[in-house]
C-alpha cells in the first residue's frame, strides 16, 4: 500500500532544510549587525511600536501595587497618627504639670516671704480636700494638734487672711474661710480706723460690713485689716478692700459696704496657720461704765 502523503499536503522544502536556512539567516544578520549595526533602526522602530502595547500589559502589575502601596500606606500613617496623638497627649499632660507646679511654687515662695514677713510663729498646711457640706466654705488641711494648730487659731495666705481653725484633730484640722456663713471677724478700715465685723455676703466670694451709718466715711478702694478686738486675729492683718457702698432698703441712715477678700480662699494649696499665743496678744478694750450698767440694768 502507497503511504506517501497526497499530492496537495506537500508542504515544499523539508523541516531541517528550513531550521538550517533560518539558522544560517540569523547567524547572518547576528554578524552583520553586530559589525555595521544595520538593525538598529529596525528595532527602534519595532520598539516604539510595541511600546503602547507594553505600557498596556503593565497597567495591571501598576494597579495592583499602587493598592498595595496605598493600603500599607494607610496603614502607616494611622499607626503614625495613633503615636503623634500618644505624644500630644503626654506632652499636654507634662505641660499641664508643668504649670500646675510652677502655680505650686510660686504660691509657696509667697507663703514663705509672708511667713518671713510675720514675727508670730507659723505652721505651713497643705489643703487636701473641701469639706462634705456643700452649704459651708470650709477646708480640711494637712496639719494637726501634733503640729501645734489649735482650734482659733488664724490662717492666712500670701495675700490677706483666709480664715480661721474650727476643728483640730491629731494629723489634721478643719478651717472655716472668711466667706462661710458663720464666719465673722472684727475688722477696721485702715484709713479711717473705723471699726466694723465682717460678715460672709448673700453675694458669693464677698464679705459685707453691715450696720455702718450712711455717714460714715468709707471710700471705694479702701483697705480692710483685723482689729485684733478679738483675741483671735493679730491686729493689722489684710482682710480685702471695700468693693462699693449701698444704702441699705430697710433704713436710710444705714448701709452696706461689700468688700472683695484679698485672700485667694477656696483656690488656695497651701495655707499658713499663725500659731497665735492669746495670752500675748493685747486685751480688748473694756466696756464703758454706763454701757456696763445699762446692760446689767436691762
């Protein structure tokens, strides 16, 4: 049987005829461009053809990192942002110290010089919190009967008189400020030396001088000291400054004069408890004879 393939399947020169032509066709070219570079426009020109098409095959590789840049960039910044907002937070924090202890010292380098400045031995108290009773202006401070704070005792700050000891127990002691409602100190006008007591003032932070005749000569601005008529209070001491002067709507011959604590009162961290010896301080003034009789009569 004829195996030979028909007459319309010859495919002309056999396949090794063809592998050695090109063989030899491209060794050919090969030396030829390789000795007068006759290719290198011809590749030019396949290159810039194929260049769109080698752009285009690219865009997925491109796309598919630009995601992957973009999410880890995401990702870095929000680790970045998280440690920026740590450190602005513990910055805040430092500073916010920071300002709270130079507030500190600065009223404690004032304690001392009004400690300085006092000739009466003193005890330095640090407040450690406000007393339960929200109606009272009262203080609970560091210091005790262990350190020599007795009940009566005045307390001071760097500006004026703060108010007074109420309560002393071992390790700590109470002190009612001077704008508690049952708080009074004996007061003068330092200019004039009028005499007066002060109380705390329906109008919250104010002290009044109550009962003064419409007369009586007190200015805005005056400066308000103790009396030392108590027996509590050293004489001299700051107290406030009058604030303004009111007629009183009951009488028209009495008035109000509310005056402004110099004292920093319930802002305080640290008080100054002047350990007063009442026996060295002076006696009050006596009564007059006829008062005298005339209470005794009544």
């Amino acid at each position: 049987m004829d195996r030979s393939p028909p007459s319309f399947f010859n495919q002309g020169p056999s396949a090794h005829a063809r592998l050695a032509f090109f063989a030899l066709l491209a060794i050919a070219l090969l030396v030829t461009d390789a000795r007068m570079g006759t290719l290198g426009a011809l590749r030019q020109g396949i290159g810039t053809v194929l260049y769109p098409l080698q752009r285009t095959l690219l865009v997925p590789r491109d796309l598919l990192r630009l995601t992957s840049e973009y999410f880890g960039d995401v990702d870095r910044m929000r680790v970045e942002n998280a440690e920026l907002r740590r450190i602005e937070i513990a910055n805040a924090r430092a500073l916010l110290q920071a300002d709270h202890l130079a507030a500190e010292n600065a009223q404690l380098r004032a304690l001392l010089g009004a400690r300085e400045r006092s000739a009466i031995p003193s005890v330095m108290a640090e407040v450690l919190y406000d007393a339960r009773d929200p109606y009272t202006r009262r203080l609970i401070v560091d210091r005790g009967v262990q350190h020599g704070v007795l009940a009566g005792q005045p307390v001071l700050d760097a500006l004026g008189v703060a108010g007074q000891v109420t309560r002393a127990l071992p390790l700590s002691a109470e002190v009612t400020l001077l704008t508690d409602r049952n708080a009074a100190i004996p007061v003068e006008i330092a200019r004039t030396a009028q005499r007066s007591i002060a109380f705390a003032s329906a109008t919250p932070g104010l002290l009044e001088l109550r009962f003064l005749s419409v007369d009586s000569d007190v200015q805005e601005g005056d400066a308000i000291v103790t009396s030392g008529l108590d027996g509590v209070y050293p004489p001299g001491l700051p107290v406030g400054k009058v604030l303004r002067v009111e007629p009183t709507g009951s009488s028209a011959t009495l008035s109000r004069v509310l005056v402004a604590p110099l004292s920093r009162l319930e802002r305080n961290r640290a008080l100054l408890v002047l350990q007063v010896d009442r026996s060295a301080l002076p006696p009050p003034p006596p009564e007059p004879a006829a008062d005298a009789r005339s209470r005794k009569g009544s």
